[in-house]
C-alpha cells in the first residue's frame, strides 16, 4: 500500500485528467435553488432527474427553459482559482485533459472560452449532458477513456460535488474532491481533498 504521500505523488503524475465544469474550473454561480423553482423541480431533487421523468414535450419545454438559463450563465464564467496555473502545469507536463459536464458541450465550449483555456482541450474530450448521461453515471468517463485508450487506473476525475466522485469511483478512476467550503464530505470517495484548485497546484 502506498504512503500518503507517494499516493498523491502518483495521482499528480497521472498523464489524463477529466475535470467538471461548473464549480471547479469555473467560480460556481448556478443558484440551484432558483433554477428548481423556475422549472418546477421539487426542492433537494436532481433536476436533470425531474426533467428525464417527463412527457416528450414537457421534457423539450424544460430542457429550452434550462439551457436559456445555462447560456448567460456560461457567458459569465470566471476561472476558479488555480484554474489557469493547474491547466498550463497540466500542458507542460502533456497531460491529456478532458471536461464531462451535466451542461451543455456547447455552453461548457462557452465557458472553457470565456476563461481562457478552451484550446488545451480538444473538441471529442469535451462531453456535455447529450454525449452521455450524466453524472453520476460513469458513462462519459469511461467514453473518454476509450477515445484516449487508457485504463481507469491512468486517470483522474476531478469535480466538486458528490456525483463527480461517484462518477470517477464507478469508473475506477482516481479522484479529487475541491472542497471550496471544507466540508470534508464524501471522502470514501475521495483520494485526494483540496479546498481549491491553487492548493493542488502547490502539491506538484
């Protein structure tokens, strides 16, 4: 078994990263909360569950509602701190990267656009909520893992909230939970918990 140390050391030297979106490359700005409200989602239930659980027309009613949201959402993206030091470490170092986000590909382009580092990934390692299902669904990681033709064991997920953990752990991936609000939440599922993106980059 390995020390602590060298299982950090050994995540941080992974060449293929998979990161969320929102809330970890990004300053989290979705009020969940207000957006349950305005599509009519029971409060504490997953909204793309609600949305899925619909007729076919209810399900395109809510789906245009939430994208409209998402879109000038996307177009206030902020980096995360650490974000652009972490992905130009990654660059240097020639790590592949990837994004699985429960947005849309083409918001999460917007948003990987808005903060500067939308050309380190490329465009079929970008997965948004019609290339697979979402997370916690282990799907769009294993997908990328194909594309890049890797085992699980190579990779790293990187999210932070609980179905980015679960997501990286059902596909038998690393993974590392930014905790922004020190929660210490899910470490069963956590290999590696950091209160930002900077602090990762300090363990390198």
């Amino acid at each position: 078994m390995l020390s602590p140390t060298n299982l950090i050391r050994s995540i941080l030297n992974k060449k293929f990263w998979i990161f969320d979106l929102d809330g970890t490359l990004t300053i989290p700005v979705h009020d969940f909360p207000g957006i349950r409200k305005q599509l009519g989602v029971p409060d504490g239930m997953d909204i793309l569950d609600h949305v899925s659980q619909q007729t076919e027309k209810k399900k395109k009613e809510l789906l245009e509602t939430l994208n409209s949201i998402e879109v000038k959402l996307a177009d206030q993206s902020k980096p995360a701190e650490g974000t652009m030091e972490l992905i130009s470490t990654l660059n240097k170092n020639k790590v592949a990267l990837g994004v699985i986000t429960r947005n849309t590909k083409e918001n999460a382009k917007v948003s990987l656009e808005k903060i500067g580092i939308l050309s380190s990934f490329k465009e079929n390692c970008i997965l948004g909520r019609e290339d697979a299902p979402p997370k916690p669904d282990p799907t769009g990681i294993r997908h990328l893992l194909s594309i890049w033709g890797v085992k699980p064991i190579e990779a790293v997920m990187v999210g932070d909230y609980l179905f980015d953990l679960q997501a990286g752990k059902a596909a038998g991936t690393s993974t590392i939970h930014v905790d922004y609000f020190n929660n210490n939440d899910w470490k069963n599922l956590t290999d590696i918990q950091i209160k930002s993106l900077k602090e990762l980059i300090m363990m390198f």
